[in-house]
C-alpha cells in the first residue's frame, strides 16, 4: 500500500496524559499536513511541513501540541497534558509539489476520557 | 479570516435526479479542491480547479470554479446510491508565490448527501 499511513488508528487515553501519533505520508511527498476534524465538521489545518522545515502553524496548535518531521519523512504529532477537547479524528495528509491534491491518510481517532 | 460555506448542509435525494451542492468563500483565491468522505473513512480527492472558469468532470460528477463571484459548484447527474457520501470544498488561500500549501485547506462544513433507490 503506497497511501499515506496513520498509527495508531484509534487512541483512547486518560485526561492529562501524553499521546504521540505517527505519519508515514507518500513516498518523495515533500510536503506533509496535520489537520484535525471534529464530528460534523470538515477538517481543521493544525500545521504544515516542507521537508523537515515546519513551515506555518495554525493558532489552533496550542503549547501542548508539537509537531516533528525529522529527516523529512514521516511526521509525528504529540498532545501533551490531554484534555477532553482534544478528542478528535487526527487527519494526516501529503502532497508533492504545489496546486495539487493532498492524499489523506485513514487518521487516528482520539478519545480523551 | 477565510471562510468557506457550503450549501445545502445536508441533502436528500432520489436516484436519477439531478442537484448542485454550492460552495461559497470569502477572500480571494483560484485553488479550490473537492473531496468525498464515507463514513468512518478518510477523504478522497475529487477536483482540483485551479484558475477562474475551470471546469472538471468524472463521471456523473462535475464541478467548476468562479473566481470573481467566489463560487465554486459540484454537479451530480443522475444521481445514483454510491454516491451517497459527505462532499467537502477546500479553498487554498495562499498566494502563488508562498510555495503553495502554506497555511493549509480552509474546508467547508461539508454537505451530507443520501441518495435513496
């Protein structure tokens, strides 16, 4: 499967604990995108990297949340101190070169409880 | 801030019949996607229309773009049951020169269609 990959695809975590998820976008895709997506909404643009270079960070993206893409490859996304509303689907996204479509991942659905 | 308003929210059609989802923004841009969801699942990329009167079709999909009035449309013909699906518009509002993609999707709300045998 060359599809951009997501792990874990479901989460479930107490609330005030730490969760990490992972990315794996299509391969040479140098341009990867978290956005998040509540019940009933269209996605959210949380950040955005070219290569390893984080470039734009939505005001959504609190101090809690961290993004990291080393060596330009897969990403990975960390929620800090979780709080109920944090409970989302996590859509991840890939796309190579600019005016094209960007190639969702299946997402990691966080429960915070 | 950009906005992106899409309507109907939700639609309830037969097969066979004919309908025009709207998609409505309100800062200027020439990049705008449509995507499908199913439920459960994650989105799939439908068009992409790039510049002012583009105008694309899939199958018994078409969608076109207005720049100038801030509009774009999704045309279903004929409407048949797998089409049944959440279909959502994105406007992409960064400049041609920001290396695209900056600052994201801004994705409507997205339009809830059922299409019934």
């Amino acid at each position: 499967d060359t599809g951009v990959s997501q792990d874990p695809r479901h989460k479930i975590t107490k609330r005030g604990q730490n969760v990490t998820f992972r990315c794996d976008p299509i391969s040479e895709h140098n341009r990867l995108y978290w956005y998040r997506q509540t019940l009933g909404q269209g996605p959210e643009f949380l950040t955005y990297f070219q290569n390893e270079a984080q470039l734009e960070k939505s005001r959504l993206l609190s101090d809690r949340f961290s993004a990291e893409r080393p060596k330009g490859s897969f990403s990975t996304l960390e929620i800090q101190r979780t709080e109920q509303g944090d409970s989302a689907m996590y859509l991840c996204a890939s796309s190579l070169g600019t005016d094209v479509e960007a190639f969702f991942g299946q997402g990691t659905r966080l429960t915070v409880v | 801030e950009l906005k992106v308003e899409q309507n109907p929210l939700f639609l309830s059609m037969q097969e066979g019949k004919n309908y025009t989802i709207y998609c409505n923004y309100s800062t200027t841009s020439d990049r705008l996607y449509w995507y499908r969801q199913d439920p459960g699942k994650s989105l799939e990329s439908l068009f992409v229309l790039l510049s002012n009167g583009a105008v694309k079709q899939e199958g018994r999909l078409m969608a076109s773009l207005d720049t100038k009035a801030r509009l774009s449309t999704l045309h279903i013909t004929a409407a048949v049951h797998d089409l049944s699906a959440t279909y959502f518009c994105a406007v992409d509002s960064s400049g041609p020169y920001s290396g695209g993609g900056a600052d994201g999707l801004t994705f409507g709300k997205g339009t809830h269609l059922i299409i019934q045998p």
